[in-house]
C-alpha cells in the first residue's frame, strides 16, 4: 500500500506531470496515478525509485511493461525520436507520438522557451540599471538636466 505521503512526493518529484508523456494535471484537469516503473509482477516495490507519476493513458498503454532503456529524445516540434529499439518499443507501446501529446511537448516547449527568453531579458534589464545608476553617480545631474561638474 503506497502512503499518501509517498503519493504527495512523488507529485511532487514530478512536478505533477507525466514522467513518460509530459502532461501535467493542468492539461487534463486532474490528478495523476502512479506507475510501477518495474511492475509489482516483476518484484517491482512501493519505493520512492520505483514509482512514476503519470497520466491514465500512458499507464494503461504500458501495463507491464518494463523498458529496460527507453533512450528517447525529445525533438523542438514535440516529437519524440527513440534512440535505441527499446526506445522505439516504448515510444510504440505508450503511443507517445500520439498528435495530442506533439501538440501539448511543443506548447510547453514554447512556454520554457519565453519564460527563458523573459528572465534573460529581465537580467538585461536589470544589469542596464546597475550601469545606468553606476553613470549617475559619476555624472550627477541636477533636476533640470544640468551636469552639476
């Protein structure tokens, strides 16, 4: 029996997404389930290692499966592209190329994307200040624009 608090954790180690697909709870408009990345039928245990927050598809897509090296690589259209045959038969066997998972890699790729794009523009913003303010104190200027050198 997993514990709620082993459920919360894993939620949370998850950022409340799937660890297989990448949809959060917000693009489905509910919680997750759990996963057994090893299933119990292989010896698989409750532990904190063993378990993947995920979407009801993706954990019903993949059962029993135990894929022992998915090496897959997400592309910047939202494709996922597998790197090995075990990638190829997990990204066959979760159908994770399924064009509402694209769509949804793609958006949140664009998301990370601008929020970077937006911090690196703040730290811009933020080191013009600092010499802006570093010129004032060595070029004072009175209220009417005057230089008081």
């Amino acid at each position: 029996m997993i514990s709620a608090r082993l459920r919360r954790e894993i939620r949370s180690l998850y950022g409340a997404c799937c660890g297989y697909c990448g949809v959060c709870e917000e693009d489905v408009g509910s919680a997750l389930t759990l996963d057994h990345f090893q299933p119990v039928a292989s010896q698989g245990q409750d532990t904190r290692e063993n378990l993947v927050y995920c979407c009801f598809a993706c954990n019903a897509f993949k059962g029993d499966y135990w894929p022992d090296d998915p090496n897959l690589r997400l592309e910047s259209d939202g494709y996922l592209t597998a790197l090995t045959p075990a990638g190829e038969r997990q990204i066959h066997l979760l159908h994770l190329n399924r064009p509402p998972l694209i769509r949804q890699r793609f958006r949140a790729q664009e998301r990370r994307l601008e929020r970077r794009t937006h911090q690196e523009l703040r730290r811009e913003l933020e080191q013009m200040e600092h010499r802006l303010q570093r010129l004032e104190r060595l070029f004072p200027f009175d209220d009417e624009g005057e230089s008081s050198l």
